[in-house]
C-alpha cells in the first residue's frame, strides 16, 4: 500500500529439498534446499544468473544448478567452486548419489 517498501523474492525454478518426513502438498516449506535448479531466461544476463547464485549460496543451499537451454550447457555452484558443463557432459552431485543425467536430454 502506498509507500510500502518493496521485497525482491526469489524463488528458484526446481529445489531438491533434504529428507525430513513425509512430504506435504498442503504447506510452503521455508527450508533452505540442498540443491537449487534455476533455468535461465532469454532475457537474464550473466551478472543476473551470478547475482542469484550468489544470493542462494549465501542463504545456505549447498549446490545451485543453472540450466541454460539457448547454449545448452550448465554451470554447477558448489562449496568446490564453479563447474562449466557442456551438452555432452553428465550432470551428477555427491549430494544426490547415484544421479547422472547428460545435459543433452534435459534439452530435448
């Protein structure tokens, strides 16, 4: 209303949350999630996609993916640094054992 001051939320496109209990589809959770997908736009630059990057690392998600379809690549945030990722590469995580995906399919 009026003069209220305005938030910025943002929200990513995919979480993957830890296992705490059953899961509910009748609450928001305000977990931090453990990994955080964002799936870039036509319209984000390279400072916005780092902005949010940073921003989820400093709320404590411990890996933020960042899908771009227009390169088809991806690049990977994690406490080990920045990991730049190709179509043909396997996305994996020691967060999620057992996960191997190749960028090429997510883009099909």
């Amino acid at each position: 209303p009026g003069n209220a001051p305005q938030k910025t939320i943002l929200a990513p496109d995919i979480v993957i949350l830890r296992a705490s209990g059953p899961a509910s589809f009748t609450h928001v959770t305000h977990d931090v999630p453990m990994i955080a997908v964002e799936v870039v736009s036509p319209n984000q630059t390279l400072d916005e996609i780092r902005l949010k990057a940073a921003f989820y690392q400093s709320a404590g998600v411990d890996e933020i993916w960042m899908l771009d379809p227009n390169t088809r690549s991806a690049e990977m945030w994690n406490a080990q640094g920045q990991t730049q990722l190709t179509a043909t590469q396997p996305l994996t995580s020691a967060l999620l054992p057992g996960f191997s995906v190749i960028l090429e399919t997510l883009f099909a």
